[in-house]
C-alpha cells in the first residue's frame, strides 16, 4: 500500500498518494463533497481501494488543517472577484462616460 507524501516540486506541495500526482484534496472532493462512489473515483484515478482510502483517513486526521485551508482558498476566491468586479465596473464606467470631443 501507498503512503500519503509531500513534495514542494508536486502539486504545490499537496499530500498526495505516493507515486502518483492525486491528491487527498482531489480524492476528498470527489468521494466526500461529491459523494461520488468510492470504486469509480479509484478506477478513474487508477489507485487501489487501499489507497483511496487511505487518502479520506489521511483528510479525517488532519480535517482542521484542510477545512482552514479550504476557508482560506474560499477567501481569497471571493477577494479575487470582488476586486475583478470594481475593476470592470471602474472600466466600464470610464466607457460610459462621453469624451472630451464628444461633450463639445
């Protein structure tokens, strides 16, 4: 059975499935989030049972660390959109408005 590893130079650096580029994350969303059936999301991903598994006991054990990792993310996805928002709007604002030229 494989190990659950981490390399800064794979997957930025996720836990992974040793020797292999799925990470518990990838695993988690799949089976948890989507509840996806174990079998499939293993045949798909071309690790055994032992491995999936192993993947979900690995999240379950460190499940702070993930959830603060997923709030994180969260976050900063929402940051993300709302600076794009006032961007577009500061655009099309600066579109709406007549020229120089136009105005006379």
């Amino acid at each position: 059975m494989s190990s659950i590893v981490q390399d800064d130079a794979i997957r930025s650096g996720e836990p992974r499935v040793e020797g292999t580029r799925i990470t518990v994350s990838d695993v988690k969303r799949r089976v948890i989030d989507a509840e996806e059936d174990p079998h499939v999301v293993a045949g798909e991903y071309g690790i055994s049972m032992a491995e999936l598994f192993g993947a979900l006991a690995y999240y379950y054990e460190h499940r702070d660390t993930f959830e603060e990792r997923e709030r994180e993310a969260a976050q900063t996805r929402r940051d993300g959109e709302r600076d794009t928002r006032e961007l577009v709007d500061e655009l099309r604002g600066e579109d709406a408005s007549p020229s120089s030229e136009e105005a006379e």
